[in-house]
C-alpha cells in the first residue's frame, strides 16, 4: 500500500510525525511500528511506554434492540454496565450502557465493519453511533505512577471493567488491561482532545523515564513497514 | 555557638554534620536538622526579621509557624519561614521587609511614628489631594507587602499526585500516634501525616524530659513503623480540607491529592501569648518554643527567664529551663491560687519563687529594642487587673509565656466540623462532627497524656469501623476534664501601647478599641478594619485574644459569638504547588496541522483552536482577512468547520422530539432537506441555533455552535427523559469533521470529487445528501451561512485530512482559498447573520432579536412558548437593527460594545461591526430603542473618548437581499 495516499490518520498523526517513527499501516491507517529498536522498545514495554492504538476500528451499536440484535450476530456483551469481554483476535467488547455497546477490532479482525454493514440493512430499535475515538495504551511497572499525577481513581483497588473518568482533565473511558499489577492501561476518548492528551501523558512518562513505542511491540506479525 | 547546649535526648540535630549557611552576608554554621532560626539563636542572634508596619525587631516567639516573625528569602525563595526551614549548605537568606538589613533598617524610624498610623489610617488618608494619590500609591507599595518576587528564577516542576488511603490522621502527637497505630491494627490502610520532620509532636518538647512521656512515645513509633499498613510521612503538612475527605497535602516538592475514607484530626493546638506592652521584642516567646529550642535544637533560649504561666505546661517548662541551666528569677502565675498539682512544689524545689494572682505588666526593653533588660511584674485584682502600685520588676533576657491554648483546628472547621465554646476548658471544642471526621487528643479538648493517647484510641477504632472494618465495641472516649489550660483573659492595657494582639499586622490592644469605638464591632467588620488575623499566620496566635477583647468591649459571649470562616490553606503554599504541571485541555479539528502548514494565526474559541485567518508574507492582518472574503466573494473558500456541535438523534419520537426542542416547525420537514433551528429555554431567552437535516423518517442530523454543544446535548438528554420521549442521542462532535466550501465556484470543485448528483433541481438550497467525497463516506448541507453558494461537508474525522487535501488539490484551478474564523465573520454579516453569544446576551429573547420568522407560536407546544406568548404581549423595549455608516466615513468606526445614545442616555450598544469589502463601508449590527428602528434613521454611537458618530439605520441582509447568490444563474457571477 502506498502509505501517503491511507484515508484515515490516527488524531496523534503530527504528534506521532515528530518522533520520526518507521512507518507501516493497519487497518488503512498509517501507524508507527517502531520508534526505536525493538528490543529497546520491548523493555520499554515493560518499564515504562505509550502507545498510539487508534488505528483499530471501533464503533457502537445502541438501542433497545442492542443486545438482541448483537446476540444474534454471535456477538458476547458483558453482562454488567462497564463489563468487558473478548471479541477474539485482539478484539473487546465493552457495555457503556443498558443499551450500548462499544467494539473495538483488533489488527487483524474485521468485525467492526461486518456488523456495520449488517447494521444499515437492520431496521429499528438499533442504531449505528460511529466512533473516532483517540486511543492509547499505557504500559510498565511505572504506568500507575503516570495515572497517579493525571487521575483521580484509586487502581490500586482494580475496578471491574472500564471505568469513566478523567485524565489530565479530559474525560475518558480507561480499562486496566492487567487489574492485578495495575500495569496496563488502555484510554479511549474524544478525538479532538487526542493530542492534547497525547501530548500530556508524553510528557509524564518521558519525566518518569519512559518513552513513545509502536505498534510492532504488541503485534509484530501485523504492521508492514513503509517502502 | 554561644548558645549551643550539650546533646539532649532525642534532638533533631546531627552534631557530626555542620552546615554553613549564610544570613545578612555573614556566614554561620549550624548542624545537619537545624533550621534557620534555630541555628542562628545558637549563635546568640536574637533578631531575626522587622515587623510589618513599624518594623521593630522581632525574633524567636512560636518556632511552629504560628508567626511570620522570621521571614527571610533568597536568590530563588523569597517568603521563607526561617523558624521551620531547614538550613542546608551554601543557603544565603536575608530577612523580608528591611531596609538596609535587619540591624539597620532605615525604616525603624515608622515605630516613633504609630501614632500617626491608627488602626485603618489607610482609609482615612491618602485620599487628597487626588493628584497626590499616585505618589501615595508608590510609596505604599513600597513599604507594603513583604517577601519580593525573582522574575529571573528558575523553573521548578512540582507536579502534583493523586493518593488513597482509608484513614488519613493529621498529626503524630500522642493522640494521633495512637490513632494511626490503633486504626492500622483494625486492618484498614492508614496514612499519617506530620508536619515537623520528626514524629511526635509534644512528645518532642512538652515530654521530653518525662521518663513515662519518653517511653510512650518510644512505644508507639516503634508499633506505628512495625505496621506495613500504616505509612508515616512526615514533613508533610495538611493544608486544606475539600468535600468528601478530599485533603491537600504539602510537601516540599508537591501537592498530593489524597482521597481518604476517614480523616483523624490530632492536630494539636497552638499556645496562645499573653498581651501586655513590648510582648512582640526578642526574648519574648511562647514556653513551647522555647522548650522546643532545648530539648529539639540544644539551644539555650535565654540565660534568665521569668515564666508567666497559667497552667501546669508552664510549670513543667520552668523545670526543663533550670534543667537546661537557665536561672528562672520568678514565676509568675496569672490564677488566684496558683498550680494545684504536685509541678508547683517541683518547681519551688528547684528554688524559683512562684508569683500567685500575678501578671506580666511590661517587658523592658534596652536601648535599640533588640532584647529585653527586665519585666515588670504586679498583682491583679479579683477583676484581673494589674495593681500597679505593687508591681516590681526582675530582670531578665526572657519571658516565657504559657496562659493558654488554642486548638488547631482549622482543618476542622473547613471539614464542616461545628465547634463551640467550652467555659470549662476555655477554648473551642467539637461539638458536632461530619460522618468520617473525628478528632483526637488536645484539639478535641482533651489534656493529660493518658488521656490523649485514649482518645487517640478511640479515634482510631471509629475511624477503622467507619471504612466497614469490623471491630469489637471501644470504651467510652475520656471525658473533657478541666482544669481549664488557657487563662481567659491574659491581656493587660498599657497606656503607652505596643501590646500586641497580632504580631504579623502589627494589631495592638487599642487598635481593636479604637475599631469598636468607630463602630465596627461585628467580627467580621473588625477583622477586615483592623486587619487582625489577615498576616501570614491567618489568625493562629492572635484570633481568639482579639475575640475575646471584641466580647469585651461589645458585652458579648464567646460562646455565642460565631467564629470567621476557615478556609483553606492552613498555612500558606507556594503558588508552585498549586500550578503544579498545568493541564488545560483545548481541542483540536484533525485539520488543525494542515492550517498550521498554511500559515494559520489561531484563536481560542471556547477550548477549541481554530484559524482567525491564514498569514501572507508581506500583507497585514487586516489586508489577509479581506482577501480571504474577497475569494469566497467572488471565487471559492475552503473552511473548517469542525468545531461545529453535531447531534445525531434518532428514534420513533425523534421527529416529535425535535418539534418540541425548537421554535420551528419541523415534522413536516421531509427527509432530504434541513432547517434552521432556533433553541430557546424556559424563559424564552435564545440559547443556541444550528440547523437540523433530517436524513430520515426517524434520523436526525443537527448542529449546534462551537461553545453549545455539550450543554445543548445536556438539555436535550434531560428533556428526553422529562418527556419520556424514545430517542437515541448522540453527541458525535467529535466523531466528525466539518467543512465549508462556499464561493460560485465550489459546485464546480466539488463535483469532480464526488458521484452525487449536485444540479440544483435534485439538490437545491437547503437540501442535504448522503454520499461519497472523494471516496469517504460524507452528509453534504447545502446551507448558505456566508451568504454564497455552497457546501457543508460531514464526515468521519480520520478522513478529514485526505478530503481536504483532494478539495485543495481540485479547487487548484479555481484559486481556492482556505479562510478563517475572522473572514467567516465579515462574510456572515454581510448576510445580516445572527451569532448567538455575540448579537445575543443571557436576555434576548426571538423577537427583539427580529427572528420571529423562526419562531412558530403556533405549535401545540416548544420549550420556551409560554414565555414567548407572555413576550409577544408586551412591547419591545429594544430591537436588533443594521446600520451602516457612509461610505466617505472617515474617523474612528465602532467597535463592539460600544454604545448607542439617545439624548443624552443609552439607547442599545453595537453587537457587530466590519468593514465590509464587499459593500466598501462599514456595517454591523445593534440594539436600540424600537422607535430607532426605522429603516433610514440616523443613530448615534459613542466611541473612544466620547467621540459620537452617525449611523443609518438600514436594511439586513446588507448583501444580496434577495439571495440571488443562492440561484443556479448567480452561481458564477462574481459580485457587482
């Protein structure tokens, strides 16, 4: 794929642009596979990292036929408001409400856009909401001590599910990837705030001694690197 | 160092690590845990700082932060509390509020001077003659304020953190060592917070040299440290009390925001002075801190002291001065019968008479008021008044004063706690405490080192219970038994003044009176006349002495008198700490980089950045503006409109839902088209406009204005649920981007992009398609908000980027232009175009703002009708007009704001006003009287100083009445 010519780019595209990343694409979408080594980056992973994850498709499906309508597309949906679950290949489904539910593809899933698809021919009590949100994951030992200056939520008390809050003053939904260790954490959140948080949180971790990585660091096998 | 005593028993210093510091330009040397005050007092320095109004000399007096007397800065602080800062190597300071330095001050001068300056005189002077006020002003703040800021300093961050915990204790004296200890061992997380950099509070200085004190406090610090539960921080000062256990933490390198579940306030009290004449000179101190200079510094605090006491704390630190080898001459007890415990024999053993019924009169000062020779001591009456015909004097470098206590509570009352007299105790209690707040040890009244750590106790297991731990029942709390600790009135009048009440202000005894007698005898009067209570220290050491005075003198009680409010902080913080790392969260379009490439000027529009205008080499601000307007004129313009608000509702009652929220009519509004949309409140005043496309029989797509989308969504959310109506709502603001291309050309640029059919017989004006542009999925509005022909294009914001490259890439041909926020505007008021927010204000209602066209008073029912129909009844009292002035206007134009006048008195203001390029004249809108509004009258308008000029009432939309720009046939013309 010619990556000048992807329609879509990430909200973080110019901030992503100025660490000179190698370049690949998912999804469409021109992402940042490495900014560095790999096995620095795969240290990084563990210690202290950001990464950029908006690429992955996402939407929502709303109303009061949701749930019916997903069970029959063989779609699981948490049981709890907040709950999340697997969609299978990397994939999350995540109850945002009695009637919605948000769906996230992993890299290689096509999920999304099948159920988009089967949704315009679907007639009422389910609504399409399209989602652009912004979306990073926070990863290490060291990520708590990040949302400890930008969050109010205590994760040392793992919640189940995401949680709706806000981070450095943006609201966001944030769902701990790994409750236990408090280690990982995925945001996603309005787009137009994408770089100011970005930005934010960048900022943080450099401080805490961290660093931006890509994409190759959680799915090695899935970005192809620009020509 | 001179005054240096031998190692004491638990002391704070490090006598193997010294530290060279420097104060005033001279070097001095103290130890590793000494901080200014203290190491400068080893060396026998006395003065330390000048007090603020009369700067006499000041020195040690509380050494716990209830005084600002040693306030110095250096090259990178300035404000520094000398009597808790530590002294680390290389430190240079200097004392605040000098001129000349603090031996020196060439202002020593204002002491002979305070006659002249009474309580308030700066309301009283200063004020004539008037032309004489900016000298006034000069000099007033050059003698006012006290610390100066180094603009040069370096950056610091001091980024603030979040923190949890279940039970939050503040203070680890003996009742909050005990607290922390017994809430751990009931299982919950507990933090404690200290603000000295040891633990212990009393224990440190009160009990220092009690064997039963010493092994208590030895005891719970080593349970406290065993407990993996329980995390001591010290150094760390509670600085204020929030909603919800929310509490500030202070360090010296952050603010923590800590959520407890339960907060134990232990935090002790601060001892209160006696008031008696030259009670501010340095020698003059609170026996606590001298105590504190002893047993935590080693350092002697005098060489001869007379003790003026009123509870069993002064005895005992009567005891620990001789102990310290510093000759007691006298001890002066302010109680009738004296010391009833077993302390007064002690010290009478240990050969210092003791004074029944006797006060401290006076402390004589020497020559320069840098020290004290001597004090006058004399009997009090049964009125406890000084029975001057008895007094004597004794001479001494010191006077320890120990009448009383007050609690510390302010950590309290900011957490709702209700406290209230106690005669008993004389001092404040907690009468009434919040869910989760509790109080421990002597801020809870409670004396007696059993009975704190009891109490402590207690306070612990409640605290514990109260985050859902189950423990068995505690015991009772221990009782508020006397005797009373505090003296009630230890303040004795001189006739040559200079008792203080409050040092930091530099508040005498006959400033209060003097307040009273003029009439400003309520609290809160009294201490925003007189200042008491305004320094610094916030009141710490010279509130409840100035209440008492005002119960005094006004005949009231103490116990019926309501206290000022307490507010956070209870000491004051670096403004650092608060800034910490600033988050301001602004938006963003996805098109924002590609303005910037462009040479964009940004502007804040709410917490958006959008482009005012795009910069040209060589061409002003003003000259790029025009241009942009002259290209969407007459050619094609290109903007983003992203920040738009965009609502997707949709459902079985969306129609009826719409129908409901706006002014208009839109059931009948057929899928395919859209329409204006006008949003009132209940009271009928306009809040919002967009326009409403109606996509479906159930599905509708409406914009809001850039600040308006979230709270319009807000309304709109809670009048779905008001009228239990069935719809879907969804804000997608930000889901998509938006832009505007508008100009004669912009049918041509757009259809090489996209396969929709753009002929204006199957897309006319106010139509709105579904389709592709450049092979993303978009919603096309055909809307004429800059008055040409043109196209609103929706879509996905991640695409944004691509489409507007494509529209750029094929409006090449026809000089497409981007334009900006500012050329928007000129361009809509050439249209006559309201913008709600700036032609509109928190009262305009639909018809003085002439949209009853958007207004449909017949409909069964809008939010806001009933208002409107009691409007419509009554006459306007403004109205919403064009004007424009003469094309050979010369001189200065309008600005907004700016006021409209009618003989003599105001008549409206102007809302919006431009130069319009395209008309060559100035234009804008405005409110006047209805009787203004006729076409063709002349108005008149006051511009800067007081300049009026004329403008002509005309017709809106001043451009293109007829909207012929918005015909197939006009589509190319460029303008005539």
């Amino acid at each position: 794929m010619n990556l000048s010519s992807s329609i879509r780019r990430s909200p973080v595209h110019d901030c992503l642009e100025e660490l000179h990343p190698i370049w690949g694409h998912i999804h469409n979408m021109k992402v940042p596979l490495r900014f560095k080594e790999a096995a620095s980056e795969v240290k990084l992973k563990s210690e202290l990292s950001l990464c950029d994850l908006s690429c992955l498709p996402k939407t929502s499906v709303k109303g009061p036929e949701s749930l019916a309508w997903l069970a029959d597309a063989g779609i699981p949906v948490p049981e709890n408001v907040y709950g999340c679950c697997s969609l299978g290949d990397d994939g999350l489904v995540i109850r945002t409400d009695r009637h919605e539910v948000f769906l996230e593809d992993g890299p290689a899933s096509h999920r999304v856009s099948e159920l988009e698809h089967e949704l315009r021919s679907h007639s009422s009590g389910v609504y399409l909401v399209r989602r652009q949100d912004a979306s990073f994951l926070l990863t290490g030992a060291r990520s708590n001590a990040v949302l400890r200056e930008t969050c109010g939520v205590d994760f040392s008390q793992p919640p189940d599910g995401v949680v709706m809050t806000r981070v450095a003053g943006a609201s966001c939904m944030l769902l701990p990837l790994q409750p236990e260790e408090a280690s990982a954490f995925r945001f996603w959140l309005d787009p137009s705030y994408g770089s100011y948080l970005w930005n934010a949180l960048l900022e943080i971790v450099h401080d805490q001694g961290g660093d931006a990585i890509g994409l190759d660091a959680f799915f090695p096998s899935f970005g192809q690197p620009t020509q | 160092m001179i005054d240096r005593l031998p190692p004491q028993t638990g002391e704070w210093i490090d006598r193997t690590q010294k530290v060279q510091f420097e104060f005033e330009g001279r070097q001095y040397t103290g130890f590793a845990g000494d901080t200014i005050s203290t190491a400068l007092r080893a060396h026998g320095i006395r003065v330390l700082g000048r007090s603020f109004k009369y700067h006499r000399p000041r020195g040690i007096w509380s050494l716990s932060n209830l005084d600002c007397n040693g306030m110095v800065e250096s090259r990178q602080e300035t404000n520094i509390r000398a009597d808790v800062h530590p002294i680390t190597q290389g430190l240079s300071v200097k004392a605040v509020n000098t001129f000349g330095g603090v031996d020196r001050d060439l202002a020593a001068g204002m002491d002979w001077l305070s006659p002249f300056l009474p309580v308030g005189f700066y309301y009283k002077a200063f004020h004539t003659p008037g032309r004489l006020f900016p000298f006034y002003e000069r000099r007033m703040r050059e003698m006012a304020g006290l610390g100066s800021v180094n603009p040069k300093k370096s950056l610091e961050h001091t980024p603030k953190r979040y923190d949890f915990c279940d039970v939050l204790v503040v203070g680890s004296g003996p009742a909050g060592l005990s607290a922390a200890v017994s809430a751990a061992e009931g299982g919950v997380q507990v933090l404690l917070v200290e603000e000295n950099s040891r633990l212990g509070g009393s224990f440190c200085y009160q009990m220092a040299r009690d064997p039963e004190g010493r092994k208590l406090h030895a005891d719970l610090l080593a349970r406290a440290q065993s407990l993996k539960n329980l995390e001591l921080r010290t150094s760390t000062v509670a600085a204020g009390y929030y909603a919800d256990h929310w509490i500030a933490l202070i360090d010296s390198t952050r603010m923590t925001k800590l959520r407890a579940r339960s907060v134990i306030i232990a935090s002790g009290c601060y001892e209160q002075p006696a008031v008696f004449r030259n009670n501010d000179l340095p020698g003059v101190m609170l026996a606590s801190a001298a105590q504190r200079l002893i047993h935590q510094y080693g350092v002697r605090p005098f060489r001869e002291v007379v003790v003026l006491a009123a509870n069993s704390d002064g005895y005992q630190a009567a005891l620990d001065f001789v102990a310290a080898g510093v000759r007691v001459p006298a001890l002066a007890d302010l109680r009738p019968h004296g010391e009833p415990s077993p302390l007064a024999e002690q010290v009478k053993a240990a050969g210092v008479p003791i004074h029944n019924g006797t006060g401290v009169y006076e402390a004589i000062a020497k020559l320069g008021l840098r020290s004290i020779a001597a004090a006058t001591l004399a009997p009090l009456d049964s009125e406890g008044r000084v029975q001057l015909t008895q007094s004597f004097r004794i001479a001494c470098d010191g006077i320890a004063m120990s009448v009383g206590w007050t609690p510390a509570d302010g950590l309290l009352r900011q957490g709702r706690a209700r406290m209230r007299y106690s005669r008993k105790l004389e001092q404040y209690v907690p009468e009434k405490l919040p869910a989760g707040l509790f109080a421990a040890g002597r801020v809870n009244g409670i004396y007696g080192l059993k009975e704190q750590v009891e109490d402590g106790f207690c306070a612990g297991r409640e605290a514990a219970a109260h985050c859902g731990a189950r423990l068995a029942d505690t015991t009772d709390r221990p009782p508020r038994n006397g005797p009373a600790r505090s003296h009630a009135y230890p303040i004795f009048p001189h006739p040559k003044g200079k008792n203080f009440l409050d040092l930091d202000e530099d508040i005498q005894l006959k400033d209060i009176e003097h307040a009273v007698q003029e009439g400003f005898d309520n609290l809160e009067l009294l201490k925003r006349y007189s200042t008491f209570g305004m320094g610094p220290s916030q009141g710490k050491h010279s509130n409840l002495n100035a209440l008492r005075v005002l119960c005094r003198l006004t005949n009231q009680s103490l116990e019926a008198l309501e206290m000022t409010t307490a507010r956070p902080f209870v000491n004051p913080i670096r403004l650092g700490h608060l800034a910490g790392r600033i988050f301001s969260p602004h938006r963003q379009t996805p098109l924002h980089e590609r303005h910037k490439q462009a040479g964009a000027s940004f502007m804040q529009a709410g917490n958006w950045l959008r482009p005012e205008y795009y910069t040209v080499p060589g061409k002003t601000r003003q000259e790029a503006i025009l241009e942009e307007v002259t290209a969407v004129r007459q050619r094609v313009g290109l903007i983003d409109v992203g920040t738009l608000g965009k609502l997707e509702i949709s459902g079985t009652d969306a129609a009826a839902f719409i129908e409901r929220i706006y002014t208009g009519r839109f059931a009948k509004l057929q899928p395919g088209m859209t329409r204006y949309v006008l949003m009132c409140e209940e009271s009928g005043v306009i809040i919002d406009d967009g326009v409403a496309a109606r996509l479906g029989p159930d599905r509708f797509y409406v914009t809001t204005t850039t600040s308006g989308s979230d709270a319009v969504a807000r309304e709109m959310r809670r009048w779905a649920i008001v009228w239990g109506m069935k719809i879907v709502l969804v804000n997608a603001t930000g889901t998509y981007a938006a832009m505007n291309l508008a100009g004669p050309h912009s049918r041509r640029v757009l259809e090489s992009l996209t396969s929709l059919d753009l002929a204006p017989e199957t897309f006319p004006y106010l139509g709105v398609r579904e389709g592709e542009i450049a092979g993303v999925a978009a919603r096309v509005l055909r809307v004429g908000f800059v008055g040409e022909w043109g196209y609103e294009i929706h879509l996905p914001a991640d695409s944004a980027v691509w489409v507007w490259d494509r529209l750029m890439e094929a409006g090449r041909d026809f000089e497409l232009q981007p334009f900006g926020v500012e050329a928007q505007r000129i361009l809509r008021l050439e249209k006559g175009h309201v913008i709600i927010g700036q032609d509109t204000d928190g009262l305009t209602h639909p018809f003085e703002a002439g949209m009853n066209w958007a207004v449909k008073m017949d409909k069964p029912f809008f939010v806001g009708q009933r208002s409107l129909a009691i409007l419509a009844r009554k006459p306007l009292t403004r109205t919403l007009v064009g004007f424009s002035l003469s094309k050979n206007h010369t001189g200065p134009i309008p600005k907004e704001c700016h006021l409209v006048i009618d003989s003599g008195e105001i008549a409206g203001r102007v809302t919006s006003v431009t130069f319009s390029p395209t008309l060559g004249q100035v234009i804008g809108l405005a409110y006047v009287k209805p009787e203004q509004s006729k076409l063709g009258s002349s108005i008149e308008i006051r511009v800067e100083r007081a300049d009026m000029i004329r403008a002509t009432v005309v017709r809106t939309p001043f451009y293109d009445p007829e909207n012929l720009r918005q015909t197939p046939a006009a589509a190319l013309q460029e303008v005539s």
